[in-house]
C-alpha cells in the first residue's frame, strides 16, 4: 500500500540554492512546453508530446537559448514536461481546463528529486537523504517511517519554508478481530 508523507525540512544555504535553482528551472520549462503547444496548436492544429519536447529540449534548445537549464538534474526537467504533457492530455480529453502558466509568485512548483540508486531518499528518524542534496534534517522527528520504502519524492517552498513529500511503501495493517463476549 502507497502512503504520501509531507512535512517541513531545514536547508542549509547551498542546499536552499540548489531546490531553488531547481524549481525556477522546474517552472520555465513547463511554461516553455506550454507556450510551445499552444503556438504549435494555434498554427498547425497539432500538439508536441512529452517526448518530442524533451528530445528537442535537449538536442536543440539547449545548445542555442539557455545552457543553464543543464545545470540541475535532467530528471526534474523531464518530469516538469511530463507534467505538462498530462495536464494537456487531461484538457484534450475534458478532464480539465486548459492548462495554465505557473508564476513564480504563487510557487506552486515542486522540484521532482528521483531515486537514481538504493540509498537514495534513505529516512532516519530526524532527517532524510535526497539525491543530488545529501542528508537533511526533518523539522519533525519521526513523521515519515523509517522501516519503509520511498518510492519518489518532491521538495517544495511556500512562504520561505522548504518541504519534502514522499510516497513511501508501507504495509497494509492488519485488522484486528474485537471479541465483545
């Protein structure tokens, strides 16, 4: 059984850099992927998957617009286009409404950290391992399990706090049997 955990984490400075480089990057990629679409289905009536996005990202943008884009980790990039594709298959479908811009203001962008090896997003009871970050303390202790499987995790900022959210394995309980004799 999945279980998500949320809770407030405590950066250090270069850290605090680093998840906030990773979410502005985050955050003009999937605008670029939007604004992309919307010129592409205004023009031809087609829209770019996730995919061919990331392929032209990387092969061609790149290379001629904003190198600084390469300097955080291309799988929170990949995933911030995956975002993207979703939210306008959602809207092609009539799940949702068209998908709209996200502004730095609102910081409603999470920066997407994956599990490259087994010792990432390793929990103990007062702090957490976060690939490309290294160890960082919980401000509470003991919230998210230690003896579970973090499957994937994000980290967020809202108002100058930091936080991860993890989605983490864990057991189903048992149910138990009460006997009222």
């Amino acid at each position: 059984m999945k279980r998500a955990y949320k809770t407030e984490i405590e950066l250090t400075s270069d850290q605090a850099e680093k998840v906030n480089q990773t979410i502005g990057v985050c955050r003009y990629v999937y605008n670029l992927y939007l604004k992309t679409n919307q010129e592409l289905y205004e023009k031809e009536k087609k829209f770019i998957s996730g995919f061919d996005f990331s392929k032209w990202l990387n092969n061609v943008y790149t290379k001629e617009n904003d190198p600084w884009i390469k300097k955080v980790s291309s799988k929170a990039v990949k995933q911030a286009i995956m975002n993207g594709d979703k939210a306008f298959r959602n809207f092609f479908e009539g799940k949702t409404k068209r998908p709209r811009f996200k502004k730095k203001k609102n910081q409603d962008v999470k920066a997407y950290f994956p599990k490259n090896n087994q010792t990432d997003w390793t929990v103990e009871r007062h702090r957490i391992k976060i690939p490309t970050l290294g160890w960082i303390k919980l401000k509470e202790f003991g919230y998210i399990p230690t003896k579970v499987e973090v499957r994937s995790g994000t980290v967020s900022q809202k108002a100058g706090r930091y936080y991860v959210s993890v989605l983490c394995e864990v057991p189903p309980k048992e149910k138990t049997i009460n006997n009222h004799d």
